[in-house]
C-alpha cells in the first residue's frame, strides 16, 4: 500500500514553462487536494476534488488547472511557470464519507514535489 | 472564514522538559481541530485530531491536545520531549467541509541536548 504517491520529487523551471505535478493515490480516496507551502505561511489549499470529474478552486488557484478522470490520480498543472509559483506542493487525499472518528475525512499527504522556477 | 494562529515561529526545548505549542482558531461553528507534524523533507504525519466529546484528546508519540472552546485554543502538549520530536508542527481547522483544511503558519520545534 503505496499511499499518496508525488512526482516528480524535484524541478527546475525556467520561467513560462509548463510542466505537470503527479499525484495518485491508491487507497480508494475520494477526496484528493493540492497545497503550496511557503516560509512563514503554512500550507495553503490550491484545489480539491470531491470525486472523478469533480474540481473546485481552494484558496489560491491562479496559474493552477487541475483535473480529476479517475479516482487515483489528481494532477496539478502550470501552464505558464512564475517564479511567484517556487514552493512546496503537496498532494493529499481522504475519505470523503464516513464520520471523522472512523478516521475518514481525515488527510493523508505526499511526501511533496519541491519546484523552483528561475 | 476560519483561521488559525500559531504564535510561536520557533521553540527550543530541552530533552526530557515538558513541550506546549500554541494553536489558536477562528470559526464560527464548532471547529474540527487537527494537529500534524512534519519531519524535515517529508510530507504531513497526523498527530491527533478533536471533533467533539471529551476535550483532552490522545495521539500518537505520546501527545495530546486540550480544545478551550472558552479560549479557542488547542494546544498540543507532551510531558517529555525525545531529540526525535524535533520537527514542524502544524495546527489545522476545518469547517463542516473539513476536507479543506485552514493551516496555521507552523512551529519549528528545536530539541536541545
């Protein structure tokens, strides 16, 4: 049981570029998400999705597309790199039912993608 | 909104000494409450989590975390530190869409000889 599985570990970018953040889960998660996490301020949420063919804006989406066909993978794409977008991105899934004592809805997170764009 | 404030950028603490983190939220509603930890280079390990009942909540490693609603805290506490707790600490809310957890910015924990 892999988990939350996160590719690439590591990417440099220059500036403009493109490029695709992998994320698959196999524990039969319904709910998966992408954060950033920068110095100083936390983990911030960038999308999430609720199911296959469900997605929805968290808290900072610019510059971010995602999409959900199945249920194990939920990339994160920059279609245009920023160096305002180097960070920390990590993907985590849950449960999306069930009650939280049960232990669902409760997060389990990458071991997250280091990007850098110069 | 909720948010959450984790007033301590950095704490050093002896081996052995007792530890408190401080996590105060805002919301509105009763808040789900979650404390992660995250070792340097790795992703977000859960430590415990409170949604409602008992107050005093166990996790794992041997913390625990006591929700104030009177002072909407939550603060993680272990009555002593191993040089392998040092790490980053992270105090989470969530709403009744608990999936999209609100982060605070993190305690980086130091453990002393």
């Amino acid at each position: 049981n892999a988990g939350v599985t996160q590719t690439p570990k590591f990417q440099v970018l220059k500036t403009g570029q493109s490029m695709t953040l992998q994320c698959a889960q196999d524990m039969n998660h319904e709910y998966m998400s992408w954060y950033r996490q920068d110095p100083g301020m936390g983990l911030r949420l960038i999308h999430y999705s609720v199911g296959a063919g469900i997605t929805d804006q968290g808290e900072v989406p610019n510059g971010y597309n995602v999409s959900r066909s199945t249920t194990e993978d939920f990339p994160l794409r920059l279609l245009s790199a920023a160096p305002s977008q180097t960070s920390v991105y990590f993907c985590a899934s849950s449960y999306g039912t069930g009650s939280l004592s049960s232990g669902a809805n409760v997060l389990t997170f990458g071991a997250g993608s280091r990007l850098t764009v110069l | 909104a909720q948010s959450v404030t984790q007033p301590d950028i950095h704490i050093t603490v002896s081996e052995g000494a007792s530890l408190e983190l401080r996590c105060n939220y805002s919301y509105g509603a009763t808040p789900y409450l979650f404390w992660y930890v995250q070792s340097p280079g790795q992703g977000l390990q859960l430590l415990l989590k409170y949604f409602s009942g008992d107050t005093l909540v166990q996790g794992i490693k041997g913390f625990e975390a006591e929700f104030k609603r009177s002072q909407s805290s939550f603060n993680l506490r272990k009555p002593s530190v191993h040089w392998s707790d040092a790490a980053e600490y992270f105090c989470a809310v969530g709403a009744m869409d608990f999936q999209k957890l609100v982060f605070g910015t993190g305690t980086r924990l130091l453990v002393s000889p």
